[in-house]
C-alpha cells in the first residue's frame, strides 16, 4: 500500500478530526467510522522498521514524524478494507487466518516459530492482526476489485507494441551441470550420460556425483563457463573443470538464440502488467471514494502535538524511549521524548 501513502495522507487532511481524548479514548490514536485503531499497532508496526535497521538507529524528528504518519495512514486504509469486505460479507475468518499462520510456521522447525517471536519482541496478538490486515488486502483484491477489470485485447495489443523491447529475450543456453569429488569420476558420469540421456541414473549408478539442470543467459556467464561451452553444439560436453569445491563437466542441452516474444506468447505477461496497473488504479477511486463518506478522528494528542513540534536534541536512541503500558497511551507524543540525562 505504499504506492497509495501520498494520497491517502492528502485526502485524510481533510477528513480528520480530534478524538475527545476521554476514558473510552486511552490506549486509542484513530478511529475509523468507529473502530478503533490502538496505539499497540502504531508500535507494532514502527517496531518492524527499526527491526530492519542496520546498526545504531538515531532517527531525526522529521524521519520519525513521516514514519508514524505513513504508518497510520497504513492501518486507517487497512480497516477502512476490512469494514468494506465485512460489509460484503467477506471478512477474513478465523479459519483462514489459523490456515494462513500455519503455513507460516510450517517453515519453521517445531518450536522455532515462538523463540523467533520472543528473541525479536515481536507481540503474537498484534502480529496476527497484522497477518488479518494482509488477508483481508489479498482478499479485497482477488474478490472485489479484480471482477471488475476488463482487458481488452485491442488494449493488450497495443501495450505489446508500446513496450516491445520488454519481450526481448536475450541468447540462453540450457546447461547439464555434473559435479563429482574426482576428474576421473565426472567423466565416467558425463560419458555415461551422452549414452544413456538420463539424468536420473547418475545419482544412481555414481553415487558421488551431483546434478544439476540451469538456464542462463550467455551474458551472465562466468569466463571459465563461457569458454568451456565455446564452440560446443547440443549433447556435446566441456572439458572437466577443477574449482576449490571439486570437479565439473558442462552439458550443453540446447542453445536459445535472442528472439522477441510472439504476441501470443508474450500476452501473460501484457495482461500481468496492465492488470497490475488498472488495480492501482481502481483501489486509488474506491479509496478516494470511501474517504469522501468515512469518519475518521485521530488522538488529539497527535493532532496537537506532533513530533516536529519537538527540538531535534530530545530524540535519542530506540532504548531510551520508555514504553507505555495502554493506560499511559493517551500521552502517547508527549511520552516518546527519551528522559533527561
């Protein structure tokens, strides 16, 4: 949704307004059509930006002040598409989100998943709001805007004329890499393999040996590849080659010369990239018109006291923002400042 942060941040200026700021209020920063957005979001989230940060992280109050907005920004237009899809009867189930944080965790060894969370401070609660919010994204897409996309092929035809040098393919070469501990053995392999044109018995019959199918354009190359296959025609194979990590022969399966897609052949990828186009397009119209009904109120606290109201020598470290339990969150700008020294 970064593409849409410019937008949305103009349109919301002139939606907002002040929360009350009373007891229903604390721990909350916005609300959208009611619902509210809670400050552990805005954390969660900021979070994950320092995560990725290499090194100290010192962050100048303009830096810090763009952060929280776009990330606001972010998580109105997420409710904003969950209260949509709810409304069509499409929200995201507590099934689908389960079947979703399995996938996740199936690509972790058992018990991994947790230690990670808690080694990178990552809150569950909040992760798995934030995996609810891609869902229900992915959905919205898929299930709401994506019906309504018509790609003409009068369209199609002339984006592939426009942009032809897309469909370019350069000369590739479709290579056999047999790799083995020995000179002798790799060629035992390769003369195997020109006989018999399986790929499959040379793990069998040396079990020593690896390979290994690629494709790769003749530009990107190694010199040492590129001389070995110099010259070579289809079923022909290099010399064996020695590197630090053993022996290898080059196989050369089959040579691709440059060519330019057919347009029947290329229309996947027309069609990929004019859909990709019109829903941005159709996501930026439904968001403009959503906003122009939406309520939306923001913490008056941010409103009225935002970061760039603060001189640059109070910002300090990561560390040295104290963290503020819910009932603290109604002070939120006012308690990011670091203690005195």
């Amino acid at each position: 949704m970064t593409l849409f942060r410019t937008t949305m941040i103009l349109l919301l200026l002139a939606v907002l307004c002040g929360c009350s700021g009373d007891a229903d209020d604390i721990g909350i920063v916005a609300r959208v059509n009611g619902s509210p957005i809670y400050l552990t979001q805005l954390e969660f989230q900021h979070d994950q930006i320092q995560a990725d940060s290499v090194g100290a992280y010192v962050p100048s109050v303009e830096k810090l002040s763009s952060e929280y907005g776009d990330i606001l920004a972010d998580l109105i237009v997420q409710e904003l598409v969950s209260q949509e899809l709810k409304q069509r009867d499409l929200a995201v189930t507590d099934e689908e989100l389960r079947k979703a944080e399995d996938a996740v965790r199936s690509d972790y060894p058992e018990g991994a998943f947790e230690k990670v969370l808690v080694e990178e401070y990552i809150d569950l609660k909040s992760w798995r709001m934030q995996l609810r919010y891609h869902l229900a994204q992915k959905k919205f897409y898929q299930l709401v805007l994506r019906p309504q996309i018509k790609i003409d092929y009068k369209e199609a035809e002339k984006y592939y004329r426009d942009h032809i040098s897309d469909f370019y393919l350069p000369e590739s070469l479709r290579i056999l890499v047999v790799r083995g501990p020995s000179r002798e053995l790799v060629e035992k392999a390769v003369e195997k393999y020109r006989q018999d044109r399986d790929q499959m018995n040379l793990t069998t019959a040396f079990g020593e040996v690896e390979t290994r199918e690629v494709v790769v354009r003749e530009g990107r190359m190694s010199a040492a590849w590129k001389n070995a296959v110099s010259g070579l025609e289809a079923g022909q194979s290099s010399p064996v080659l020695a590197d630090k990590f053993g022996f290898e022969a080059l196989v050369l399966l089959d040579r691709s010369e440059a060519k330019v897609l057919e347009p029947a052949q290329a229309y996947p990828l027309v069609e990929e990239a004019l859909l990709e186009s019109k829903l941005h397009r159709a996501f930026e119209q439904w968001l403009s018109d959503k906003l122009a009904t939406a309520k939306i109120s923001v913490s008056e606290h941010l409103l009225t006291q935002t970061l760039e109201d603060k001189p640059l020598e109070e910002v300090g470290e990561p560390e040295e923002i104290p963290q503020e339990t819910p009932e603290e969150a109604g002070d939120f700008v006012e308690s990011q400042e670091p203690p005195e020294n």
